[in-house]
C-alpha cells in the first residue's frame, strides 16, 4: 500500500463525535440538552486513534495535573535578583560556588523514563518545590503528621539549669549568674525556639536562626527563625567559617522598587500601598539598604564571639556537605505516589458523583428505543412519573463504589514503608500499644531523642551560653591560657518515654537510700519544688502534716503507760470489771534477789554475795556423804540438804 492509498480525514470536532448543535445527527430535549443518537456496532478504530491525539495535543498546551499542588507554573528566571540563585533552586547536595550546578536533583533513571513515556513521570526538581511538599505531607498525611509531631515533642520538656562550682568562685556569683542565664532563656522563649528548631530539622532538614545581641545587657535580645529557601550556605575549603546570604525576596523587592518610584516619582504624590513600602523601607538599617544594592543579599555572620549571627542547624549533614537532607527525603517517592492515588481516586468520585443509568431492552425498533428514551426523560422531571412497558426492561445504575479502584494494599504497603523511615509503629501513632510489647521500639526511640538532645543542648550552651560568659568575663584561665566558661548546664527534667511505673518506683527507692533529692521526683510531676517546700513547712505540726496523727497516737501511748504507773486506773478498772485487783510488787519486797532457794549473803550495797568456796565444798560433801540427794531428788529436798549443810559447816 502507497502513501497515496491512504485516506486521510482531517481532525474536527465532528469526525471524533463531540456535539454540535444544530447538527441533524444530533436531537435536543427539554431544556436544550443536546444528547448524541444511540448507533450500535463497534467503535470505529480511527475515530478513537484520531480522539486520543487531540487529547494529547490539549494536554500539551498546559493543562496537567500534579496531584492537587499549583506547581507546575515555574516563575521565570530571567531576572537579575532572580531566585534561580538561591539555594532552594539546588539540590541538597550541590556546590554552593555554583550558582547552575546541582540545578535538578532528578537521577538519570527518571528523567529517561520521563522522555520514554511522554513527561508523565513527575519529580520536584528543586529544593523549594521538595520544602513545599515536606510541608504539605505534614498537613494532610495523617502518619507523616503524626510521626513528626512525636518526633518533636517527645524529646522535649521542662529545660532546667545546673550550675556546677567551679575554682574562684563565690556563692553569690553562682546563684546572680544562674539568675542572668535563667532570665535571659525567658526573654528568648528559648523552649519555642528549641521546639521550632527541632520540627524544622525533622521535616526540613535545616533550620537557621539569626541572633540579635544587646550590647548594654551584653546577652542576646531575640532568636529569629529565617525561611529555608531564601538563605544560601558556602563553606570555605580547609576552614570552619561559612558565608551565608540571606534573600528576602519580598523585602528586595520592595528596595528595588522603592528606588525606582524615588526616582519616577519624585514630586508627586505616593499613594497608600506605596506609602506603607515607603514606610517599611525606611525601617531598614543603611547598612543592609547598601548590601543589598551591591550585592543583592545580606551577608549574615556565623561567629556568635562576634555579636549578631546566624547559626545553621542541620540534620544528618556530613562535612563536606552544605545542607543536611530531610526526614522525608528517603519516603519522598512513596508519598508521592500515595498522593497520586488520592488524586485518582478523587478524580473518580468527582466523575461518578451521578449514578450513570443503563438500561437494556433487546429487540426494540428504532421507534420503540426513541420512545423509551423519552419515558425515562419524562421520568427524571416528575418523581411521581410510572414507565409501562409491554417487553422486557433492564433498568440498573451504575454508582462509584463500582468505578473506584481497590488500592487497600498499595496503601498498606506505603504506610510500612512510612513506619519504616520515620523509625516508628503505628502502635506508638495511636497510642494503642504497650511497653512490654513494644521495648526495642521504645529503647531505639529513647537512643534517637538522647542524641536529639545532646544537639539541642550543645547548641544552647556554645552558642548562647558561652558568648555571654566571654563579654561578661565570666571564666577563670589555666597556667596553659585555657579558659573555663562559668555558665550553667541545660539539662531536661524528664525521661521521654518509658514505663512510668517502673522509673517512680526505682526513683523512690533512691529517694529513701537517700541518694536522690525529693526534686527530682516533684520535676517528673511536673510539681514546683520550692512552693511545695514552702507549702510543707508551713504546715508542719498542724492537722495538714502527714505525719500529725501518728505524732498524737504516740502522745496517747506515753501518757497512758505513765497514766498506769502514777495512778489508781487500774485499780477502777478493774473494780468496773468486777475483777479482783492484785497490786503489783515494789522494789523494795524484791530487794535481796530472792528466789526459790531464799535469800542469799548481801553486801552493804544490797547486792547478793556468792558463798564461799569451802563452804560450797562442804555442803557438797555432807549432802553426798549421808546420801541426802540423789539424781531425782525434788527442789524441797535440795533446799533442805543445802540449808543443813550450810548450818554444820557454819
């Protein structure tokens, strides 16, 4: 077959069946709904090819679908303060000399199945489109929101002070020092910042934070928390000193735009949006005005010794990297392919909101089939309307539980890998699990919020800490010139997540060896330690102590023994009882130790004298001798043969 055999049909909205009114092939009803003519037979094959390549041809003009999120409109780039030279514009792992290298983060391996397949295969491809779906999964993945809202609170709690002693200094410098530090962690809300910072890292993977100092209180004033997208890292080779520019895109432009109305605009009258830039402008320091004009950033120092700076947390960031990588950077694809199935699935329902009606009646005319149709259409206008047939009918509806896909198992699959990456259980996000069951979980969680820790404190007291301690001279210096710091260690006052049972009881016992302060245990409750101190020792000895009652029955124990000694209690007791009372012995009837055997010698202290030795040998051999005493004689006996015994050898 040549090419000239071929027919070829030029491509209209008739030739591929789309409704034109006015058409013969089509007929309208009431309310000029125009509805297509029922034709049987197979679709004709060209017609389909021919419906296929317009839809793709309307697609490529720019209408597409990117699973619910408007970023598909690249801004352009072509501007001279564009934001193609920010470091959202790059990839995690680009170098921060180049401006064009590490553009798109895109593995070789997608972008050629993207060309294979048409560019259906979507992937951000910057690092402000990657924050803002970071962002977005936070907001409407019930796991992923979950997961980073633990991540963040577990570790933190009440933050407390401790400071150590240390040589030259006094007792009254360690308590001011303690209350300048604790004052100053006050005016910063330095538990937000720490909290912001922590969620920051985890979801984003970076945070910077820019420090204003005060240099008549010499302490920090405010901790302000910068977008991640308009702040640029480079870190010089073979030094720790890092150059970081901040682009404030809005407040760029309205600088520039500021210059340029001064200078159209000069004698004329400024309206109210661009009095209020005016006034927003007039705010800013010269300083800044001018490096944002030579420059087009602001240059923001990293040295905290030096006065305001800026310091960059980070994640999981090795050293010859220049920004650390997210937490969901390792479930990215599967979020995203999860948010596609939501789209689809939503894209049905939208679809099939309507049941779709079909209805079967074999072996009808033309005729007959065009004047059922018109039953069912009367029918739909009057709810009361009965359709009477003389053949046979199917009428059945078609709803979205029919269209929507079965997608249980791809859900369940991407949810594991969430549980994965994110290091937790779904037992441990609806909090339905238990410690017994879940221990290791619970012990590699612990592990992650210690080191959670140890970087937020390690933040705290280097770069906050120890610069207040340098300007205010608090140190003490070595015969080597090493300088130790006099400020206070931050520690947390809770455990994060253990059985809360076992930790109070092995706490209380240290607590009754006398190993642990009865702080600890108020902090753990979160109870204020010094008002329940004074609460305690204002009710010492009153009908509020704990221990009052048992203060009044050992009263009543003392006064009753010596109620029984001193008095004649006993004795009416007794006669209540109808008993009869027998008065106990006195000292003075028991004097002389007497005993069954009669009284012995007594000394002139009243003490018992023990016989003499031969007089003992004596008794003993008259009592033998006569045969008086034997091995069962009784105690009369005994004491009959010892008193003759003692009457002949006296």
């Amino acid at each position: 077959m040549s090419e000239d055999d071929i027919k070829r049909i030029p491509i209209t909205a008739s030739s591929i069946g789309i409704p034109i009114p006015g058409d013969p092939k089509y007929t309208s009803h009431r309310g000029g709904i125009v509805r297509p003519e029922v034709t049987n037979g197979q679709a004709d094959p060209l017609k389909a090819a021919q419906a296929r390549k317009v839809h793709k041809s309307l697609a490529a003009g720019g209408v597409s679908k990117t699973a619910g999120m408007m970023i598909d409109n690249v801004p352009n780039m072509n501007t001279s303060y564009s934001t193609r030279y920010l470091d959202s514009y790059r990839t995690s792992y680009a170098s921060g000399g180049d401006d064009r290298g590490g553009t798109y983060d895109v593995p070789t391996y997608f972008v050629e199945m993207n060309d294979k397949n048409g560019g259906v295969i979507y992937w951000p491809t910057t690092l402000r489109e990657k924050y803002s779906w970071y962002r977005y999964f936070y907001r409407t993945d019930a796991y992923v929101g979950r997961a980073l809202d633990l991540l963040t609170d577990l570790p933190m709690s009440k933050l407390t002070l401790n400071m150590p002693s240390a040589k030259g200094m006094t007792k009254t410098q360690k308590e001011e020092i303690n209350n300048f530090y604790d004052h100053m962690m006050e005016k910063l809300g330095l538990f937000d910042v720490l909290r912001s910072s922590l969620f920051e890292v985890n979801c984003i993977g970076n945070t910077f934070l820019f420090h204003e100092w005060d240099d008549e209180m010499k302490m920090w004033s405010s901790v302000q928390m910068l977008p991640p997208e308009e702040v640029s890292v480079f870190q010089f080779p073979f030094s720790d000193k890092k150059r970081i520019e901040y682009r404030p895109e809005r407040l760029i432009g309205l600088i520039k735009q500021h210059e340029q109305d001064s200078e159209v605009s000069y004698g004329y009258s400024e309206n109210s949006e661009s009095s209020l830039s005016s006034e927003i402008v007039d705010t800013i320091p010269e300083d800044i005005k001018n490096m944002i004009s030579e420059s087009g950033a602001i240059m923001m120092d990293s040295d905290p010794m030096s006065g305001s700076f800026t310091y960059h947390m980070t994640r999981k960031r090795a050293p010859y990297m220049e920004l650390g990588a997210s937490l969901l950077e390792r479930i990215l694809v599967p979020l995203l392919q999860k948010e596609n199935y939501r789209y689809t699935q939503l894209s049905l329902a939208n679809r099939n909101m309507t049941p779709k009606n079909l209805i079967v009646a074999p072996n009808l005319t033309g005729e007959e089939l065009e004047d059922l149709r018109l039953q069912v259409d009367l029918s739909y206008l009057d709810p009361d309307y009965s359709i009477i047939t003389n053949y046979e009918v199917d009428w059945s509806q078609i709803g979205a539980d029919q269209r929507l896909l079965d997608l249980s198992k791809e859900y369940e699959t991407i949810d594991n890998q969430i549980f994965s990456a994110l290091g937790v259980t779904r037992e441990l996000l609806t909090g339905e699990g238990a410690f017994g069951g879940n221990k290791i979980t619970v012990e590699i969680l612990n592990t992650m919020f210690l080191h959670s820790r140890q970087m937020l404190i390690d933040y705290v007291e280097q770069q906050l800490f120890k610069p207040v301690a340098e300007a205010h001279g608090w140190y003490s210096t070595d015969r080597n010139g090493i300088k130790s710091y006099w400020y206070p260690k931050v520690g947390f006052n809770r455990l994060t997540i253990r059985d809360n049972s076992e930790v109070f009881d092995s706490l209380f016992q240290l607590y009754q060896k006398g190993s642990l302060p009865v702080d600890i245990i108020y902090e753990l409750f979160n109870l204020d330690a010094d008002s329940l101190s004074e609460k305690l020792e204002s009710q010492l000895f009153t009908v509020k102590d704990a221990t009052f009652n048992r203060l009044l029955e050992e009263v009543n124990l003392e006064v009753g023994r010596n109620l029984i000694d001193q008095s004649d209690v006993v004795e009416k007791v007794a006669k209540y009882l109808k008993l009869e009372y027998k008065a106990p012995q006195s000292d003075e009837d028991l004097e002389g130790g007497e005993d069954d055997f009669g009284g012995g010698f007594e000394d002139e202290e009243g003490g018992v004298q023990p016989l003499p030795d031969d007089i003992v040998d004596g008794v003993a051999d008259i009592s033998i001798d006569e045969g008086n005493l034997g091995p069962d004689s009784t105690d009369q006996e005994i004491e009959e043969a010892v008193q003759e015994g003692i009457n002949k050898t006296s």
